[in-house]
C-alpha cells in the first residue's frame, strides 16, 4: 500500500532566485520535474514529488519560488515560499557557493531555529567556483553544510545521505500501540453512515488495527449498533474500546465503567498533536460571549454532506452547550486565514492527512498568537459529557484535567 502523504518525512529546497533550487531538486531526484531557466523566477508555486530516499523510507520534496522575489506577484510567492516551511521535517537552504550570505538565509535559518526544523545550508554550483569567506562563515555558525554540483552526482549523492542522518524522522507517539499488551482484547466501534469512506476505513481506523496487531493485542472491529452483543460474547473484558467521536453517546452508554474507554478523534490528537494543549483549549468555552468568532480548521478539502460535522454539527452543539450565539467561520487548507487574530477559539480537524511536525506547528502557530485550540474530538466528547471518561487511559492528560477543574472550581 502507499505511504500516506501524512507519513512521508517532507524535504523542502528553499533559497533566493537563480540559487539552483530547481537544478538541485531534479538532481536529487534523479528526473526532470521542476523547470529549470536562467531566468530569475522561473519556479511559481511549489513543486511537489515523492521518492523513496533509503533508509529513511518514503518522503516528499518541495520545490519553492525564490525568497528574494520582489515585485507584486513576487512577493506573493514568497509568502507561499515561507507558509510552505512550517510543512517541513528537514530543508535544505541553497545558497549559490561563489555567491555571498545575504539577509534571506539569515531570517530563513532564523524562523527555522526557532521552529525546531533541523537544515542543512547547500553551497550550489560549486564547478562555478567557491566563496571560501562564504564556507567560513557557514561554519563559524556551526551550521551543517554541503558543496555540490548538480553535474557531480557523487556530491548529490553525500547530500542524500546527510539528509538520512540529519533528518531523521521525529518522535510519534504511537496511536494505541503502547495502550495494549498481547492477548488483549481491544473493540473498535466504527460506524457506517454517510460521512463513512465508501469501500475503506479511515486512516486512524486502519493504523489502529495495524498497531494492535503489531502488539499482538486482538482487535474485533463492529458497529454501534451490535457493540452490546460484541460485549457480551467475550469472555473476558476488553483491555480498551475506542470509538468514533460521533458515536460517543450511545457507546458511553453501553461500556461499562471498569472497561477503559476513549476516542479515535483523542489518540489521533495525542498521535498526531499535543492533547495536553487541546484539552487546556476547553477551558475558552465558559469565556466565550455573544458575537464571538470561531474558526474551524480544516487541513484538507473534502465534499461536505448535509448535516457536516463541522459546518452543522459542531456549531449547532456548541451553541446549545453554552447558551450563546456564536459566528462560526470555516477555513479549509494548511495555513490559517490572514485575519486569525479576530477568533476566540480555533476546533481543528484532526489532521490525518498532515504530518505530526505540521499539526504541532499549527498547534505552536495558535499558541504564539494566544488563541485556544481543540480539535474535534476533544470538542465533540467534552459537549456530550464524556471528558474525563475518555481522557481516563492518558494519566498526564487526567492530571492536566484535573487542574483545570480545580481551578475553576
């Protein structure tokens, strides 16, 4: 099966116009895809392609337009230039070798110490000439670095391999792998209604049987519907049952109180996120007041339904729960709207079709700017009641509730 877009490690080459970007992109990967020119600006928006890069596996490079594009329509490839960076696990600033050190490597190499993003700085066109003050300087900030030449596939090929042992991929918390032992019995309640993929499951569905097989737990996989049947025919209690988020009600009801019990929508978050930050994002809702805006992030695009979750449901449970009236605003992509800083509370999706170190930077990004955030699941258990129950299996998580409540209280 492929790899999921949202599991590749993401490379991207970023670096003023003409710097060799697109040559390199190519070389690296072996084929022709990103247009090259002598032409400053030839690269518009970004050029995607996966490769498989051993022994790091399965990953995706972008290719960017250059960071020193100055006119109208410049500038505002440059801005999609730097939203694209937050997407990245590693990148590989490019600097022409007999060139200088310039303010834009400077600001780049900055924002990515400060998102954690680890980089290596690539001296180009090194069969032009090197700028040996430039290779001083590189090291005397202590920065990796590689001379290349797109024409010596030997120097491509040492990039390659430095990309392997720099970029390495971050940590991941296992969805529900470290939740079960062997010989556990796990339930997966999945239901099938209008907004269930016709002919598959959803990718925490699927990567939670693959983990509990991997832990060599047993997974027995039902509907709603036929979970109290599924109960009763064990003859011993299940180690845990996840359920759909939307389905929480009635599973909560059937699930006895000794059997742990949580979502796919709060291992995702944990899985994918911080749960600890989006549950602290809870505590936004006995603040909100009439009037107030709410931003509904959604990572991907997708065809919505009649009764969407997060055009109709959520507001209209959001609404009821605390008595207000709220002006919700949808915004699907991987950036946040230009006037972010008008909305109380961000409810984010649950990020499945981006990577971890994306949804942390999203999570960072909401942070920085002092707007709590919860995803969907965390949302949509706290407004049905079942928080703490579903936070119960995550200690830290239960102690962090915990706090809050005392402090409510």
């Amino acid at each position: 099966m492929r790899t999921p877009e949202s599991y590749r490690p993401h490379l991207i080459f970023v670096g003023r116009r003409n710097a060799g970007k697109s040559s390199l992109f190519n070389a690296f990967i072996g084929s022709n895809i990103a247009i090259v020119s002598d032409h400053p600006g030839t690269t518009t928006d970004p050029v995607y392609k996966s490769m498989e890069l051993l022994p790091m596996g399965p990953i995706t490079l972008i290719d960017t337009a250059g960071l020193d594009d100055e006119d109208t329509i410049g500038k505002l490839r440059v801005s999609k230039t730097l939203s694209t960076i937050y997407k990245a696990d590693i990148v590989c600033v490019v600097v022409e070798g007999n060139g200088r050190w310039s303010e834009y490597e400077e600001e780049v190499v900055k924002d990515l110490k400060k998102r954690e993003i680890p980089f290596v700085i690539v001296l180009s066109k090194s069969d032009l000439g090197i700028n040996e003050s430039l290779v001083e300087y590189v090291k005397s900030c202590k920065y990796p670095y590689s001379i290349l030449s797109v024409k010596d596939e030997k120097s491509i090929d040492d990039l390659r391999k430095m990309i392997v042992s720099i970029g390495s991929k971050p940590y991941e918390p296992p969805l529900i792998e470290d939740l079960v032992d062997g010989g556990d019995f796990v339930v997966l309640v999945v239901p099938i209604d209008l907004e269930a993929p016709k002919g598959r499951l959803i990718v925490p569905q699927v990567e939670a049987i693959r983990e509990c097989l991997d832990a060599e737990a047993i997974p027995i996989v039902t509907k709603e519907r036929e979970l109290r049947w599924t109960l009763e025919g064990l003859k011993s209690k299940p180690k845990l049952v996840v359920t759909d988020s939307q389905a929480i009600m009635k599973v909560m009801a059937d699930v006895p109180e000794d059997i742990p019990l949580t979502t796919f929508s709060i291992l995702e978050a944990r899985h994918k996120g911080d749960l600890l930050e989006l549950v602290r994002g809870l505590k936004a809702i006995d603040k909100l007041e009439d009037g107030d805006y709410i931003l509904i992030a959604e990572a991907c695009n997708h065809r919505t339904l009649a009764d969407d979750i997060a055009r109709v449901k959520i507001p209209r449970w959001l609404e009821n729960f605390t008595g207000k009236s709220l002006n919700f605003e949808v915004h699907s992509g991987r950036e946040y709207p230009n006037d972010v800083q008008k909305y109380k509370m961000i409810l984010h999706c649950g990020g499945c079709v981006i990577t971890r170190r994306m949804m942390l930077e999203r999570i960072r990004q909401a942070k920085e700017i002092g707007i709590p955030i919860v995803n969907y699941g965390v949302i949509i258990s706290y407004l049905h009641g079942a928080i703490p129950r579903v936070l119960r299996v995550f200690p830290e998580v239960m102690m962090e509730w915990e706090s809050i409540n005392a402090k409510r209280i």
